[in-house]
C-alpha cells in the first residue's frame, strides 16, 4: 500500500481530498468576530514588533502555527509529501493558491514522488543537512530559493507567492521562487500615447516592468535595487538607475528618503510620491511618473532614478525638472523642429491655462483700451444682458467646467456621451441665450480648457488648473497688476522648489547654456553631446558624433 | 549670520540691471526734461557715465573686503561701537530707500491706473510679495530674476519698436542750447537716483557671490546695461512727447505706452508695458528691503534675518503710506533733500571706507 500510493503521508485527517493531486485544508466556519479579532492582533504584531520567531523543529508544530495565524484562510494551500525512498523523509508544500504557479508546484510534487535519482541520496542522508540539500536540489526545477528561519520570512515569501517548503525535523525551510498571478498583459499606455514610438506601457507587476527596461538598456551598469516598504502591505519598491551615469548622492538620497517611510500600506507609486517629495507644501510636482517604459530608459540615460513600485504602471522619476512636463516622448522620435515648434506651443498653452480667464476678467473690468474700439463695442454689447460682473462669469464657467470634466472622467463610458450632450448644450449655447453669460466667456472657458489638455505632465496640468483660480481673483481685485504679482509670485516659488536637490527651474534659473539643448527647442540627436549638467557632473558626454555628412562625390 | 546664499555671476548683473532701472525708468526722463529740457537723453548718458565711475569706486571698494559684507566690514574697520552706528545710518538709507519705491508702486497705480482703488491695497499685496521673497531668500530672488529678465527684454524690445515711428528728431533739437551745467545737474539727479543706492549692493557683494573675482566685472556690466535702458526710455520720451509734456507728467513712460498704434489693433497697451516696471521696482524695492533686513539682523547679531522679514515688511508697507504725505512734498523732497541724502551714503561713506580700509591695512602691515 505504501509503495504503491505516493500520498500516503498526506492522507490526514484534517485534508479533504479536492482532487487527485490538490489538497486543500478544509475551511471551519468561524463567528466572523474571531477573525476580526485575530485580524487586529496580526496588524499588531505586525505594526510594533516584526516577527521574528524562529521556526520550530517538529513539521506538525510550524503547521498548526500557520493555519491559526492566517486564520485558515482559504487560498493558503498546504500539501504535505513524503518523499526519499520509502517515503521517510516527511515534508511540507506551502503557498498562496492564485500567486503561486499551480502548475510548477504540481510538477516538482510528482518529481519528487517518482524520480529516484535522489532516492538514495536521502537513504544515506543521515546527516541532517544532507537532507535539507536533497530537497533543496529536488526543488531546482522551481525558481530560486533561499533558505529561511524564522516566520517573518515565511510568511513574507508565502504571500508573494513563493512556495515554502519546510521539512520535518528541522528548524530551516526553503522559499523557492513560484510567482505566478494572473496579471494585465502589456498593453498601449492610457495615459501617454504616441503616434510614432513603442506601443508599450508598463503593467501592475514588478516584474514584468523591470524586464521591460532592461529589454531597453542592455547594459550590466543597469542596477536595480528592491525594498519592501509598507507594514502591513509589503510592497515591493523598486529603484533603477545606471551605474556610472547617475549621480551617487542622489541614489544615496532616494535610498535614505525610500527608508524614512513608515506607513502600513503603499497602493500605488502616489503614495511614496507624497512621502519623498522635497516640498510638502506647494501645488507643483517635484517628482513626475510616467507608464512608457522607453520615457524610462531616457531618464535613466541622462542619469535620473526610477523609482518602479510593484502594483502601479505609474513609474516615479527623480530627480525632476519643471522643463521634464512638456517634454514627451515623442518629441525626441520625431524630427527636432517639428518637437521645437510642439514645444512652444506647450508654453503658450501653458500661458493660456493659467491666466487666459484672469486675463478676460483684467481686460474686461479695466483695462478696455486694450482692445479695438469695435471689439469692445461688440463685447458690450454680449454683456449687456449678462447681470454679473466678469469675475463671477467667469468663475461660474470655469466651475461648471471643472465639474464636467470630473463627471467626465468618474462616470461609466457609456453615460458619458449624456455628459457631453448636456455640456455642450448647456454650457455651449443655453447659458449664453439665457443671458447667464456672455459668448466670449464662453469662447475663452474653452481656449482654456483646450490649453491645459496640451500640457503633457498630467500631474501640472492639474496643478495649473488650481491656480487658475487664485490668478482669477487677483486679476478681478488688481487688474493687470495682480496678474503680474501674481507671475511673480509664483516664480518666486518655483525657484523656491527643489527636486532631490537639483534646483526645480534649472536650466533656466540657474542658468545653463549648456542644457538648453533639450527645452524649449529640442536639438537634433547629433547635436546633444551632452548629459543634463546638474543630475550629474561626471559623465556628461553622451555621444561623439558630428553632424551627418553627406556622401563624396 | 551671514548665510550661506550663493549667488552666480550672471545672477548678480542681472539683479544689478533691474535695481538700476528700479523706478528710474518711470521717474527720470521728467527729472531730467525739468533740468536740461530737450538735452534731458544727454543728461541720461552724462549721468551713465558718472554711474559707471561711482561703480568703480565701489569695485575698489570691493577688492578690500572680499569676504565680509559691508557691516562686517565696518565693524571690522571702526570699532564694533562706530561701526556699528554708521551700520545703523546705512540700514535707515535702505528702509527709506524701500518704502518710497514701494509707495511710488502704489502711487503710480492709484493716479494712473486704476484711481478707485485705495492706494493701501496696492501697497499691502505689493509688500507681501516682498515679504515672499524675502522668506525664500537671496538665491531665490536671484533666480527669480534670471527667469523674468528674458521677459523684460521682450516687453521692453516690444515697446521700443513699436514707437521707432512715432520719433520726431527736431523735438531733440537744439544739442546743448543751455550749456553744459544743467546736463550735469541732470546727470547728478540721475545718479542719485540709479547708481548712488547701488551701496546696498555691499550686502551680497563681494561675500555672496560664487566667483569673488569676476564680481566686479558683474557689477559694471549690470550698470552698464542697465543705464543703456534708462537712455533708450528717457530719449523716447523726449523725442515723441516733447520736452514740455515730458517734464509736466509725473510718468512719462507711461505716457510712452500710450503712444503705440499698432494696424489699428495694437493700441494702448500701456498696462502691458507697466509690466516692465512692476518687474523692477518689486526688485529695487525687495533689495533695499533684502538690505535692510539682513543688515538689521546683523547689526543685533541675531542668527538668521527670516523672523525679521514679516515685521519688517508690516512696518515697510505702513511707512510707506506716510513717508511722503503728498505728492508735492515727494517731489520736492525727491528734488531737494535726496541728492544730498544719498550723496551721503553713496559716496562719502563709500570714499571715506575706502580711506579708512586702505590706513587700516597699512597699519596692520
């Protein structure tokens, strides 16, 4: 009998036989409250004390420890094997049905049961650790493993899908690689599309990101580092960088801000954005994100860290310029005038986005010399009907606007076409003929919102749209002149910021001739021979290589 | 106290320009039309040159400090006590200095701009930009400056192109009718107004620039260019609107902006233009406020000036509603008491530490 069936040692009592080959624990119904409650004490173990309890010798001991600590859930699998000849070598297969590759797991489980090779290497085990090597060698056809001791490690290796192994008799197990979850594809980024360039976008798993850089830059200075940060949710951090290209401070910097993190959960690369940035208080991002893996290796290139967090396609970069949120990717694959022009009109629309309302507002409330006698006939007389002056019309506009564009962007696709019938008509048409605003209110709310959709960083665009607001108010009170302060003021505080501390606005204050290859006009490829100056001040030169010649006659 | 604010080179010329223009290109061409009437551009380029000379005093100044600002230095010169007290005459030049810029902001905006509107909120928003500034700090400002300095260039090549037709050459004419002395009346009014406030440069320079040695070169080249816009801006004026409206408007410039037709839809866009000085004048006014903070905090050897700043600016902003009780008292005191007043500390102060630095020296050797 004990010849002939190979799960022999797994016929428990307490394992229900699911199929031929998978055992799952059986589930006992528990009063909801007592999970609860043992909920609460694994966030408190795990929040004030990390784990540190080392493994037991007996099999049965460390097994009982982990059904009650993961509180029996369901998708904890453990099968226990014998394995050696004649079965005497007791052991233990642990890991998270739905992480763990089923498959790979099945496989070295019916290799250790039928493959004699090591069979009577476990017979003359009768040394302890010859034993532990025998099933570590039977676990090579699993992905690398590491040995562990106590059960933080277990159960950190458990739940990011590796597979444990612990065998009976000893204190030790073995974690061996497993991961496999079923995750998005790799598909064209949302957020960032181009016309020409990779169609490729980064997905939620860590992995899948990693390997796509690396298809990038082929190159062993690539270095890449990995962290888990978050108490409870132990998410794998990532940073990237070029040996050799990056500036060490700066890997330095983000390594030491990366540690200071001390938070339960990181759910998205947002989180860690707030934590390390280096001003907590100001509208603008110091540290931008991007979902293409080629914006990726070009930051990498010209020395930057990329900071990959497992669970997010949004991929943090640091240190960050305000010049990096109007620079896309396709710039730099499309012709170099072309990029340029593109680029000038990012600024322009910049400039629209943020003061084109408080502008109308400035004109129309005190400064109408400014316009030709018969535009200003024609915009009295829209207005004439119009009860309220140009600031709450404008203000009511840009709200209503900002409304529709959230609505836009939450509700289900197919309601969103009901969103931009009633905005176009109501706001389109309805409110001028009702008199609530003027046509050119209209005009100008549009200009406005087109502009800040030209602005290629996400996270600026959204911070302009704030500001609009402040820039209206100043303008309604102060005419032109709050309009300036207010330029003023606001450079002031952009000079004031500093990314990883690299100076926000460099290159344009402080000043580098050098840099200006790469902002508002984009050079051809043959004529940036150098590396940004400020990130990094020992390897600038990025290529030799004059101007294509044409061929001799 | 000194902090460790750094400064690059072009920073400083840049800072140095926009201090010299300050509320000088407002204000001159009427100062200058009033003493030496169509040679008033003569006066601009004979008071350029005396900048350019009080400059190089102040560069020789410089070389005998070259890492102490002026306060150190006067301590380290006359005696902590004597030092000190000439430190604190030095500091009031600079809160005058800044509350009158600021309330020329909010004169100019109250009579030209938008006369409805109290002459206190003017100056409240405008001193809290200062305050702003001041918080962040000298690299900050400086940087500030380096980013709004293309702008300008722009607002100012605009506004001078747009008027090369409406030059009328004979309003210029005759060249010298009344001499030479009334030119140089002219061109002393214009360095008291330009270069002699340029001593509470001695704050940040030498100490505060990166590459002590080519500080001075920064300094004559921010004068330099700044004077060539005064130039441009008081011969405009002189040429299109005539020596008699030029000296009776209190802002001929501004007078200058409304000259520009444009194809009949560029037309008064005098406001735009005022752009070029709100740029300046928050500058002049931030530096002599920058100037008189730090040389306070210095003074009372307090760690950092930034608790001085929002007092500071409070008082700044109240002061200067009452530094001139009227407009005719400003122009009287700006044409009467000033000259000699910044004469005092533009040059005798300056002259007389360079006489005193130089004993000194010997007397160590």
């Amino acid at each position: 009998m004990k010849d002939r069936d190979p799960f022999y040692y797994i016929l428990q009592p307490d394992f229900v036989l699911m199929n031929r080959r998978v055992y799952k624990q059986t589930l006992v119904a528990r009063p909801s409250y007592t999970l609860e409650i043992q909920r609460k004490e694994w966030m408190h173990m795990t929040n004030n004390h990390v784990q540190t309890e080392p493994l037991k010798d007996k099999l049965e001991d460390n097994l009982n420890k982990i059904r009650n600590e993961l509180g029996g859930s369901d998708d904890i699998i453990i099968r226990e094997i014998g394995f050696g000849k004649d079965r005497i070598a007791h052991a233990a297969v642990i890991y998270t049905d739905g992480l763990a590759d089923t498959k790979l797991i099945t496989d070295f489980i019916l290799d250790s049961q039928t493959q004699g090779n090591h069979a009577e290497e476990i017979d003359h085990a009768t040394d302890e650790d010859n034993l532990l090597d025998a099933l570590k060698s039977l676990a090579l056809n699993l992905g690398d493993h590491k040995e562990i001791t106590d059960f933080a490690g277990l159960y950190s290796n458990l739940l990011s899908g590796n597979t444990v192994l612990l065998l009976d008799g000893f204190a030790r197990g073995i974690a061996a690689g497993t991961q496999g979850w079923k995750g998005r594809s790799v598909s064209e980024p949302v957020a960032q599309s181009v016309v020409r360039g990779p169609q490729e976008g980064f997905t939620e798993t860590l992995r899948t990101n990693t390997s796509m850089v690396r298809r990038k830059i082929k190159d062993p200075n690539l270095w890449l580092e990995t962290m888990q940060i978050g108490k409870v949710t132990k998410t794998d951090v990532a940073i990237m960088y070029i040996k050799g290209i990056v500036n060490d401070k700066i890997v330095e910097e983000v390594r030491a801000r990366l540690g200071r993190i001390d938070i339960d959960g990181i759910l998205e690369s947002g989180y860690i954005e707030e934590l390390i940035q280096d001003e907590a208080y100001s509208p603008f991002p110091t540290v931008s994100n991007t979902e293409r893996p080629d914006s990726v290796a070009a930051e990498l290139l010209e020395g930057r860290v990329a900071i990959l967090v497992d669970g997010t396609p949004f991929v943090l970069i640091v240190p960050t310029l305000f010049i990096s949120f109007f620079q896309t990717a396709e710039d730099y694959y499309q012709r170099a005038d072309i990029s340029t022009l593109l680029r000038i009109i990012r600024f322009i629309s910049l400039f629209i986005a943020m003061v084109g309302p408080a502008l109308y507002i400035a004109i129309t409330t005190f400064h109408q010399e400014l316009l030709p006698t018969q535009l200003l006939i024609s915009l009295a007389a829209q207005r004439e009907g119009v009860p309220f002056p140009a600031f709450i019309e404008a203000l009511m506009m840009e709200v209503t606007f900002e409304v529709l564009r959230e609505a836009g962007i939450r509700m289900p696709r197919p309601i969103g076409q009901a969103v931009s019938i009633v905005g176009t008509l109501v706001i389109g048409q309805a409110a001028v003929e009702a008199g609530i605003v003027s046509a050119s209110m209209v005009i100008v709310v549009s200009i406005t919102a087109i502009s800040s959709f030209v602005i290629t960083g996400y996270s600026m665009a959204i911070s302009i749209r704030m500001i609009r607001f402040v820039i209206m108010g100043l303008a309604a009170a102060f005419g032109i002149f709050g309009i300036v302060v207010a330029m003023i003021a606001l450079v002031l505080h952009l000079c004031s910021l500093r990314s990883f501390g690299i100076p926000f606005m460099s290159p344009f204050a402080p000043f580098i001739p050098a840099d200006h290859k790469d902002t508002i006009f984009r050079f051809p490829h043959w004529a940036q021979s150098t590396r940004p100056r400020l990130i990094n001040q020992k390897n600038t030169t990025r290529e030799l290589m004059s101007r294509p010649t044409k061929p001799e006659k | 106290m000194t902090s460790n604010a750094k400064i690059s080179i072009r920073q400083f010329s840049v800072l140095i320009m926009f201090y010299t223009i300050g509320t000088t290109i407002l204000v001159i061409p009427s100062s200058l039309a009033a003493d030496a009437k169509q040679n008033a551009w003569i006066a601009a380029i004979a008071g350029w040159l005396l900048g350019l000379l009080i400059v190089a005093v102040y560069m020789v100044l410089g070389k005998l400090f070259p890492h102490m600002n002026i306060i150190q230095y006067l301590a380290h010169v006359l005696g902590k006590w004597f030092g000190k007290l000439i430190a604190l005459g030095l500091i009031f030049f600079s809160f005058i200095g800044a509350a009158t810029v600021i309330f020329y902001m909010g004169n100019f905006m109250t009579t030209q701009v938008m006369p409805e509107t109290p002459i206190e909120a003017f100056i409240v928003l405008f001193a809290s930009l200062i305050v702003l500034g001041l918080r962040l700090g000298l690299e900050v400002l400086a940087r500030t400056a380096e980013i709004l300095f293309p702008w300008f260039v722009i607002l100012f090549v605009i506004l001078a192109l747009f008027l090369i037709p409406e030059i009328e050459l004979e309003k210029i004419m005759p060249i010298t009718e009344f001499g030479i002395k009334p030119i140089m009346k002219g061109a002393v009014s214009y360095a008291s107004y330009s270069s002699l406030p340029l001593i509470v440069f001695f704050m940040i320079y030498p100490a505060s620039l990166n590459r002590n040695k080519e500080a001075g070169k920064a300094f004559f080249i921010g004068t330099f260019l700044g004077g060539i816009f005064v130039i441009i801006v008081t011969f405009l004026s002189i040429s299109i609107l005539g020596v008699d409206f030029t000296e009776r408007n209190m802002y001929p410039s501004y007078a200058l902006g409304k000259q520009i037709i444009i194809g009949n839809f560029i037309q008064r866009v005098e406001i735009l233009i005022a752009g070029i000085w709100f740029m300046t004048i928050f500058f002049k006014s931030a530096l002599y406020a920058y100037s008189f903070v730090t040389g306070l905090a210095q003074i009372f050897e307090c760690k950092d000036y930034r608790p001085l700043v929002l007092p500071s600016g409070m008082i700044l902003a109240a002061y200067s509603l009452i530094v001139y009780p009227d407009v005719v008292y400003m122009m009287d005191f700006d044409t009467t008491v000033y000259i000699p007043f910044s004469l005092v500390f533009g040059l005798l102060l300056p002259l007389m530490l360079l006489g005193a630095g130089i004993l000194h020296k010997r007397m160590i050797k």
